[in-house]
C-alpha cells in the first residue's frame, strides 16, 4: 500500500477543486448554448431598457409553391428575408416606452404580444439560441398588425 505525502495531497484537492470549477463553467455553457429549458432560454432574454421594444423575428415560411410544386427555400434566401422583415413580434417593451403623453397623445402605439410593422433593417440586430430578434425604438413602429401570414415585403 503507497502512503501519500503533503504534496501529493494538495495536488490531489487542487486538481478536485480545478476539476468542479470546470464542471460547473461546463454546465452555464450548455444552459447558455444548448441543453436549457424554455424558462432558463426566456430568462436570457435582454431586457429592454429606456424607450426601446425588444422584438422577436417571426419564423419564416421555409417552401413556396411554384405551380403544383412546393420547393424548399435556399439558406441564403432565409437569411436575407429574415433580414428584411417588416412585421415583428413585441416581446417586451422598456419602462419609457410611451411615457410621453405629449408625444403620444392617444396612448401606446403597440403592447406586448403584438405584431407590428416596421421598415425593414430596422433596430438592433441580435441572434439567441439561433432565433433573432431585434431592439427597436418606441418610434419605429408603423402599425399593429392582427395576421402577420398574408404580408409581404415588396
């Protein structure tokens, strides 16, 4: 049987110590990029500060029909129609957002849960959990739209 000595023991308790901080660094990664439930992902979310609306990009249709045939989109089409959005879905709304009575005179211009429409680039462009989602300003939106699934930008 080998006898441990001082040195070897610390060695030991520093590798242990190393070895959980590694774990415990590997297990925010995964809850951050993958392995997390949907209430860890919705806690990720920014929130949005001042004036501005954190909005998400809704999923865009991945067919279309040419004829009696449905063809699947190509990655680059998606992205650049993803980029070129005009309806957006209010997440969350800042603590300013329509604040101002003077300038808006009749109340909000959109709440939470709303689809509205914006110019396309608009906000601050951000990719969570491979979904994106934009923050715009309060003075972004153009209108509250009931059903998104009929617009097309032109």
């Amino acid at each position: 049987m080998s006898s441990i000595n001082l040195a070897q023991a610390l060695d030991l308790s520093d590798m242990a110590v190393r070895v959980k901080k590694e774990a415990k660094e590997e297990a925010e990664v995964r809850a951050i990029v993958g392995d997390a439930t949907e209430v860890e992902r919705a806690a990720q979310l920014p929130r949005p500060s001042g004036y501005r609306i954190l909005c998400a990009v809704p999923e865009i249709e991945k067919t279309f029909k040419v004829g009696d045939f449905e063809l699947e989109k190509p990655d680059e089409t998606m992205k650049v129609e993803e980029a070129l959005t005009t309806v957006l879905f209010v997440v969350a709304l800042g603590p300013d957002c329509y604040t101002d009575k003077s300038r808006y005179p009749s109340g909000p211009w959109c709440k939470q849960g709303d689809f509205v429409l914006v110019r396309p680039h608009a906000g601050s462009k951000l990719i969570i959990h491979g979904r994106e989602f934009r923050m715009i300003n309060e003075d972004t939106v153009e209108g509250i739209v009931d059903d998104p699934r009929g617009i097309k930008r032109k």
